[in-house]
C-alpha cells in the first residue's frame, strides 16, 4: 500500500497563491503518478494568521487538487489550528470517485482503497478549548494548560489500547495516525505560527502506539520525530526565514524487508523482516524566498558614504525567479545621497516579486550649551527653538509656553 503525506498548505489569497496553486498542483500529478492508495492533507490547510476563515478563491484551489486525487484515490484531511471546520465541509459534497474524509474531531476510519482497507486514526489540533470542554472548575492559565496536557496523555493512551486491539482483530490492515500536534523538541522552519503554550505530544507517546506510519502536520521542516512519525513539512515556502528544502512524503507498506534505494529513504522493520514501512521524500522545486540586505554609511576615514553592506553578485543572480525581500539601513545623515532605487531597479529586474524595507537611523544629537545653561523650562524651551534651522513660528512658540505653564501648575 502507498500513501502520500503532506501538510500546512496554508493557501492564502494574495501574491503567493498562484504559486501555491502551482506546486499542489504539480504535487497531486506526482502523486497519481506514484499509484497511491491513499492521500493525506494533515492541517493548516488555508491561511497565516488564527483564527482564519478561508476565502472562496483558497478553496477553489483546494477543491480543485483534492477532486483530481479523488478519481484515483481517497483523500483524508485532518483540520489544523489555523482551519475551521466549516471552511473543510464543503469537501464532503465533491462527487468523486473514491472517498474524501475530513477529520474534525478525533476519530478512527476504515477506508477503503484500491489496495485494501487501511485504519486512519486522526487527531486535529489539540486546542485546550476542546480538550477541556464541559469543565466549569475555574482554573488559571497554567493549570488549565497541565489539564489539557493530561487529557491529551489520556486521550493517547486510549488511543494505544485501542489500536493494540485492533491489531489483534486485523493483523493484516496497516494503521495509520494522522494527527496536526506538536511534537516536545521538533524543530521549527521559522514561519510556523505557534499559538500560545502549546500543549505538546513527547516521542516516548508516538513510540506508544502501534502504527505503521505517523503522518504529522504542524511544524513546516520536513523531519523525524518518533519512531515511524514524521512531519512531512510544508509543500511551499510560507515566510522568508524558510530555507529549507521542501517535500512530500510518499510513504510505502508492505510485507519482506524493504530495501531502501537511496540514502534519502528510511525503512522500518516490524515483527522481524515479515513486514516494513518505506518514507521517501518527494522533493518540491518550490519558489525560493530570499533575503538581501544592505547598508548605506559613512566611511571612518573619509566620511563619504557608501555600501557598507550589499550582496555579492552571486547572491543577486541567486535572487532569478525568486521572491526577494530588501532591507536598507541608512544613517538620516546620507538618506538624501543613498542610490538605493539603483538597486530596487538590479532586484526587480530578477526578481518575480519584491518587498522594500528601510531603517533610517536618526543622527544622535547633543543638547546645545545654550540648553544646558538655561534655568527654568520655558527658557530651556526658547533656547532650543533658537537652535533650529526652522523654529516654531511665534504664535504657536506662544501657544506651547502657555501650555508649558499650565502644566507647571
């Protein structure tokens, strides 16, 4: 039995979502390619930010690549913390050919594929409003976050028992967990948007269960977390502290002993050889986010300014096609002289989309000695007016004095 595992698509309408239409897309004609038995879209299916109601041009996107995977296969999603269940509802109308499931709430499913059964057991994100649903015990932040871990560990531990029996039952059909959890010491790409203290699963846990295959959503790099358990990562770059490389895993299960090809598949044994589970990954040649940064100063030597900090050449070609995000900072002494359109221009002719940013950094001033040496507030007042090259006229110098003294007493 194959299956694709994929996650945190997080299709927002904007500049990105042609790009992210693109890639799912090319993803969904790999995956028919690769005779799957079975999709699996685990959480953070639309948007950024929490809570999030998806837009009619997000779902287009998605009702588009799960209703090409459904005439070959069936499709699970699992809803994350950034999807609301009613965004997801609209799936279970799709007329397709095999079956589409949207697990909101935790559950176990037999689906049927073409392949044979397959138990799904999906675990949405775990918000403490549902874990402590029907609590009225008044309780303060940390201790309603100890109860909610405690339901969680409960909830796990029955979730064990039950597949334990199930694999008594059914020897034969593989079982799978689809859960959008945080895993204690997964790392992070950057761009994941964790909500608060978050109530996190320990590998020991993971290790607990009796599954052929943990497919996780939540964390946006691709990795490992437990034994079989892995977070496939986001499909896409979703923020620019995200360089790591993107995927999909296809997953594959099956009896012998699974020799892996090449040193980017990791296989699993269970019950000697009898049986395995083969994780590859399926890179995605996604839109690259980059980074420039620059610096317009004064030299120590001569006081001219110039680039202090500007990306090499091979930095900028690397920025063809790619979307590019341009950071400035200049003294407030040379703004006026800084060529910095010059290298909007450089950039934007590469670049398929590019954000500007600039600090200007204010030139440190020194109280003037006819400041220091006045006595009183107002004559302070008068004495740094005199200083500027353009004062308040004397109309509004007399309004401020006169507010100056109202305060005073």
């Amino acid at each position: 039995m194959r299956i694709c595992h994929t996650a945190d698509l997080h299709l927002t309408r904007g500049p990105r979502l042609e790009d992210q239409a693109d890639t799912l897309g090319k993803m969904v004609t790999e995956m028919i390619a690769a005779k799957a038995d079975l999709a699996l879209i685990v959480g953070d299916i639309f948007g950024h930010t929490v809570p999030y109601l998806s837009h009619p041009d997000e779902r287009n996107v998605l009702f588009d690549a799960v209703t090409r995977l459904a005439e070959h296969m069936p499709v699970f999603l699992v809803a994350g913390n950034h999807d609301e269940a009613k965004d997801l509802a609209g799936l279970r109308f799709l007329q397709t050919r095999w079956s589409i499931t949207v697990c909101d709430r935790p559950d176990s499913y037999g689906i049927v594929t073409p392949s044979g059964i397959v138990n799904v057991h999906g675990l949405p994100y775990p918000s403490k409003r549902f874990l402590l649903a029907g609590e009225n015990a008044p309780r303060t932040l940390a201790e309603a976050h100890l109860a909610a871990c405690e339901v969680m560990g409960g909830l796990l531990a029955a979730l064990a028992f039950k597949l334990r029996r199930a694999r008594k039952a059914r020897p034969d059909e593989p079982h799978i967990l689809a859960a959008h959890i945080a895993v204690c010491g997964a790392q992070t790409a950057g761009g994941e948007v964790m909500s608060g203290k978050e109530i996190e699963v320990s590998r020991s846990a993971l290790d607990t269960l009796p599954v052929d295959y943990g497919a996780l959503g939540h964390i946006h790099l691709r990795q490992e977390v437990a034994e079989r358990a892995w977070y496939s990562g986001s499909p896409t770059r979703t923020d620019f502290s995200e360089t790591d490389p993107k995927a999909w895993n296809l997953v594959e299960i099956g009896p012998g002993a699974g020799v892996p090809m090449h040193a980017d598949q990791t296989v699993y044994h269970a019950d000697g050889a009898r049986q395995y589970t083969l994780v590859t990954p399926t890179w995605n040649p996604c839109r690259e986010l980059r980074t420039l940064d620059y610096r317009w100063a004064a030299d120590a030597d001569s006081n001219e300014p110039r680039w202090v900090t500007r990306p090499t050449d091979a930095a900028l070609l690397a920025c063809d096609g790619a979307e590019v995000r341009m950071r400035l900072v200049v003294s407030e002494a040379w703004v006026g002289g800084c060529p910095w359109d010059d290298e909007i221009a450089r950039v934007s002719a590469l670049a398929v989309r590019v954000q500007v940013g600039r600090v200007v950094e204010p030139i440190l001033r020194v109280r003037s000695p006819e400041v220091a040496a006045a006595v009183s507030p107002a004559e302070k007042m008068i004495a740094y007016w005199s200083g500027l090259a353009t004062p308040p006229s004397p109309a509004e110098q007399e309004s401020a004095l006169a507010c100056l003294e109202e305060v005073g007493t």
